[in-house]
C-alpha cells in the first residue's frame, strides 16, 4: 500500500487522528472527530475538561449490558524528529505499514474501535444494551486528571460498566496473540535516610547513611513478598532511583534518597508491603521519613463471558488462540476495573511503543476492527 492508495476507513480515521499533534495531555482536537462520527450514531456526547485534561463520556443505549470502549488520544512526545524516518505526525502510509507518533498507542486501536461500532449499530440498530466511549487524554501523563476523574463522576451518579475493552497495544508478535486479563498494582516508595555530614578522613565524627541503608536494601531487594498465582507472577521489588552526597570525593553525604517500586499481584495488598518494608527499616535502627504513591491497584478478569467472547473473536478473525496475560505496566483500566467492572485489554503490537518510527500493519487494524465488530455482536447482537 503506498501513500496513494486508497485506504481504508480504519486507517483514513487513524491516519486523521495521527495527523493531531496531542501530546499529553493535549488532545488537539481528536476526541471532537471522535465524537462527531459517535454523534451521528446516536451517542450522548459529554465533554468533561479537568483541569488540562479533555475527556470524553459518550453513550447510546441505558440498559444493561453495559459494554464500554476505553483509549486515550494523548501521545508521548516525539524527541527529536531528525531521527525519525518519517514525520511523527504526518500518518504516512508506505508499503502496508501506518507509521506516526500513536500508529500503536493508541490512535490506531480507537480508529478500530469507532469503525466497529459504526458497522455494529449500521448491521444491528435494535442492538441489546448499551455500548459507551470513555475517552482521555492524560493516560500517558500524570493519569490525574483523565479516566479516574471520569469514572468517579460516573461512580457518583451510580452509572456502571459491566464490560470493558481497552485498546491499549496488547500484541507481542501477531495481532491478538496476547490478551491483557489483569495488571499488577503499582506502589512506590520515597524513603529518605538520614546520617551526619562528616570529612571522610574522619569517619568517626559522621554517619554514612548508604552505609547504614545498604543492609536493609540487600535485605528489601532478597525478599520474597509473596509466590504469585496462577494469574500473577510473584510480587517483585526493585530500586529506580539513589542520591546522595555533594559530588565531591571528600565528604560523607548527611542524607540518601532512594526511590523504590513493587509491581505486585493480587496475593498481596497496599498495606501488607508498606508493613513489610517498616519492619525492615525499623529493625536495622535507621533515621528514616518514607512516603507512599499508590499508582494503582492489581486487578484481574477471570475467565467468563467477557474474556471468552475476546478469545472466540480473535480466533475467528485471525486464526490466532491468544493468551490471556497479567504482564507489563499499568494501564487505565485499572480504574475501571476498582467499580466491579470486568476489564480486559486487546490491540496492536507493541514493539515500536514510545519509539522513535512508531508503526504498525495497517492490515493488522483493519483485522482488529474486525475483532472488535465480532465482539460487539457476540455480546450486544439480539439473538
């Protein structure tokens, strides 16, 4: 496929989308051609700006079962766009691939998204239930003022999902060999220890406090805080981040902060490890101030209904018998998924992510549109 060729009306409207510079949290005008095309299918459209942040709410039906799209239009930034081979933001097709700030993450899966549900309500305009859109474009930024804010509005009003697909870039070889059925939680530690300055020709007359924090990290870092699960690996604990001393050679620093995270499973919980790591540090007798960031909660969706649809579709469309996984970062839907929802994850491949040349098959989400149609009319088709 060359740039002349005509293209389909997945990758015209990812294409479109990649053409808006949105660069977290900017949304640069992607959710209102999002919204226009929703609009004409009988949405309810609701536009709430946070703060920075524009959000999209957008629904057609009030009955249940609910089924909502989840993605955001926001993007990493570019770096220096000398190194990439084609302009970020042009949307260039050549030679069947997409390529552009967001082709993976995640403009090409709400391209995918929007073209199903037009082709569901066009095929199917007495559908059961009700499908919605929740939109934003602060997931790869702060993620404070985005999809979090949505569904506590939506919890505020009592308005539930019961399922949820989000288009993050779930694929690791082949469109659709990887589903997301969980994420791990995330929780990260600020510690600060605490010692006394001192000339490092006069220990005696100082307290090194890496000194006096290294045993407790060795102890924190061989830990093992829980086994996993048959869903989850175990809980992992690692340090990202060390600072101490002035920069010169000859004095003991009076203070190290470190940063600390633990990616953990659904066998341990918030409360558990910041125990776990108290009883450390308290034990070795350090000076110490510790503060917490909760980034987000372990969710899972077991096998059922939602997950099954996913897999039966992904088989259908394109042979493949995906595997359902827990790996990787955290992602939105671990807000969606804190109201009982059922939330899985499903799109592109993920190789070229945050990247310089971002790309991605232009097939693959033409076949992901069709994954995603399939599953709108195994859950929402009257029967």
């Amino acid at each position: 496929m060359s740039q002349s060729a005509p293209l389909s009306e997945v990758i015209e409207l990812a294409s479109a989308l990649i053409q808006r510079p949105s660069i977290t949290p900017e949304d640069a005008g992607c959710q209102h051609l999002i919204n226009a095309r929703l609009e004409k299918l009988g949405f309810n459209i609701e536009e709430h700006f946070f703060i920075d942040t524009l959000n999209t709410w957008a629904r057609k039906g009030t009955e249940g079962p609910h089924f909502c799209f989840a993605g955001h239009t926001d993007v990493v930034p570019v770096g220096n766009e000398k190194d990439w081979r084609h302009t970020p933001f042009a949307g260039l097709v050549e030679d069947g691939i997409l390529h552009g700030r967001g082709a993976a993450d995640m403009k090409g899966s709400l391209a995918a998204m929007v073209v199903a549900t037009e082709r569901f309500v066009n095929k199917h305009p007495d559908h059961v239930g009700s499908i919605s859109f929740l939109i934003t474009s602060d997931e790869e930024g702060p993620f404070i003022n985005g999809t979090t804010k949505v569904v506590d509005l939506l919890e505020a009003r009592n308005e539930k999902i019961d399922m949820c697909l989000v288009g993050e870039p779930s694929s690791r070889d082949t469109l659709g060999d990887v589903v997301k059925n969980g994420r791990r939680g995330s929780l990260t530690g600020h510690l600060k220890v605490k010692g006394i300055q001192g000339h490092v020709a006069y220990p005696h007359l100082a307290k090194n406090p890496i000194h006096e924090v290294a045993p407790a990290l060795a102890e924190l870092s061989s830990k093992q805080w829980d086994k996993g699960n048959e869903y989850f690996p175990a809980t992992s604990f690692q340090i990202s981040n060390i600072h101490g001393g002035t920069g010169v050679g000859n004095v003991i620093p009076g203070s190290v902060d470190i940063q600390f995270n633990f990616r953990f499973s659904t066998e341990s919980s918030v409360e558990m490890l910041q125990q776990g790591v108290l009883d450390i540090l308290n034990a070795h007798n350090l000076d110490f101030s510790l503060n917490w960031t909760v980034n987000g909660l372990p969710f899972l969706t077991e096998p059922g209904e939602l997950l099954n649809v996913t897999l039966e579709s992904i088989k259908e469309v394109t042979g493949v018998n995906a595997t359902p996984e827990t790996s990787g970062g955290t992602s939105d839907g671990r807000f969606i998924a804190q109201t009982g929802c059922k939330v899985i994850e499903l799109g592109p491949i993920n190789k070229t992510i945050h990247q310089v040349d971002e790309q991605v098959c232009a097939k693959s989400l033409d076949d992901l549109a069709l994954i995603y149609e399939r599953i709108l009319e195994k859950l929402l088709a009257n029967k």
